[in-house]
C-alpha cells in the first residue's frame, strides 16, 4: 500500500447522508475512506454507499458485489461467520451495504474502510471492497467484509454514505493513496 494523503473530512451531526462530490480525480489510483463512530438515529439500520458516474446523477451505478460477516454475541451465547448473501448485488443499482444493523444506542456505533480502485480509468470497471466493524442492535460485535465492482467504464467523480433509514453522526475521510 502506498502512502495515504488526506484529502477532506466530513465531520456531520444528524445528517441524512455525506455526499463527497469533489476531490475524486485522477491525481490517485486508489481512494480510501475511513469511517469512525458512525452512529444511526435509528435502530438496526444498515450502512451504505452509492457513487454517480462523471456528470451523472442519482447515486444509481450498477454494482455487483459479494459479502461475509463474523460475529460474536455479546452474552457469549453465539459466534460464527457466514456468507451473507442478503448484501449481494447481481448488477443492482442500490446502495450497497458494508455494515448490516448497526445499533442506534451510546456504546453502539460502526468503523472501518472503503476503499475505491482507479476510479477516473475510462477502460475498466471500478473494483471496491470495505472492512467495517459494528456493535449491532442485537447485542452483538459484527466484523463485515464486502468486495465488488461498479460496472461502468465511465470515471467515477462522486460517492455517497448513509444509512438505510434515518440520519446520522460521524466522521468520514477521504484520502488518496499513492
């Protein structure tokens, strides 16, 4: 990996989504986002991201992808990890999930990394993938791994961040990665 710079922060009370619309450019091959204590205003809500296609719109690019979790119960009552096919997309346009019911409580929260590969490449599809870790609304730490694509060959200039349902706090930064 090279070396992170650190292009914008995103600090938000109560937002319904951040919206990065600048700063995504050819000037790095590879766009990482770091997410930390973002917390729903509503119970068991899953995060997600979207991005739009130079001069698109919408938030509505095709994206297939690939999920897993690991988990542990906070009562110690079950652990395991599983294929979690309810966060696949087949070329779907909808926000794709990288962290599943996150918990709206004080010590409830998720963290983690997206990460965005050439996206100003005009030849080749987008690839992505994300590690988050989460307290969930069931009493339960989740660590989620998601991996996929955007199938477009178009640049991609803007991407998106909320949760299913509902607004928001947290801090995402945005940094190139020579």
């Amino acid at each position: 990996m090279g070396i992170p710079t650190l292009i914008s922060t995103a600090t938000e009370t109560n937002a319904a989504s951040i919206d990065i619309t600048s700063g995504i450019d050819s000037t790095y091959d590879e766009y990482m986002f770091v997410f930390t204590d973002l917390g729903p205003a509503t119970d068991a809500q899953p995060f997600r991201f979207q991005v739009n296609a130079a001069s698109q719109s919408g938030f509505n690019e095709v994206i297939t992808s690939t999920a897993f979790y690991s988990y542990h119960n906070e009562n110690n009552a079950a652990q395991g990890i599983a294929y979690h096919d309810s966060q696949d997309q087949a070329n779907g346009t909808s926000y794709q999930t990288i962290a599943a019911g996150v918990g709206n409580g004080s010590f409830e929260s998720c963290a983690g990394i997206l990460h965005l590969f050439s996206p100003s490449n005009t030849t080749f599809v987008k690839h992505f993938y994300s590690r988050m870790s989460s307290y969930e609304s069931a009493a339960r730490s989740w660590e989620e791994y998601v991996a996929g694509y955007i199938n477009t060959t178009s640049a991609i200039d803007e991407i998106s961040f909320k949760f299913a349902s509902g607004n928001f706090d947290g801090v995402i930064q945005m940094y190139g990665i020579s």
